[in-house]
C-alpha cells in the first residue's frame, strides 16, 4: 500500500456532452448553451445525491471535426 493512500476503492465517472453542430454557432450562442447545459448538470447531479463539491464541470473545446 502507497503511504496516504486508502485501500478502499474510489468511483470515478466522467460524462462527456456533445451538442450537435453547436460548433456552427457564433460565440453568445455557444455560451448560452454551455450556460443552460451546465445548469442542467448541476440539478441532475444534486437529484442523484452528488454533492457540488465532487463534481467538477468543465469545458473541452474539440477542435476537429469527426464528420
């Protein structure tokens, strides 16, 4: 065992959204969608009992097109 580490395992997820053809919107558009789908996020984690503090929202813009 690794000094400071527990034994006890850890769940860990990761959701990946993709809204489609939003990389055709123009920059106020994009933002108000990445607002609204973040919202969305956060109220379906605190339903499903996912305290704020764990939960780690953050945007990775794609830069190529797999069309």
């Amino acid at each position: 065992m690794i000094p400071g580490h527990s034994s006890v395992p850890v769940h860990r997820s990761i959701l990946a959204v993709d809204i489609e053809q939003s990389s055709w919107t123009d920059g106020p558009i994009r933002a108000e969608l990445r607002e609204h789908t973040y919202r969305l996020l956060r109220e379906a984690m605190t339903y499903a009992g996912v305290e704020p503090a764990t939960a780690i929202l953050s945007p990775i813009a794609a830069t190529a097109s797999w069309c």
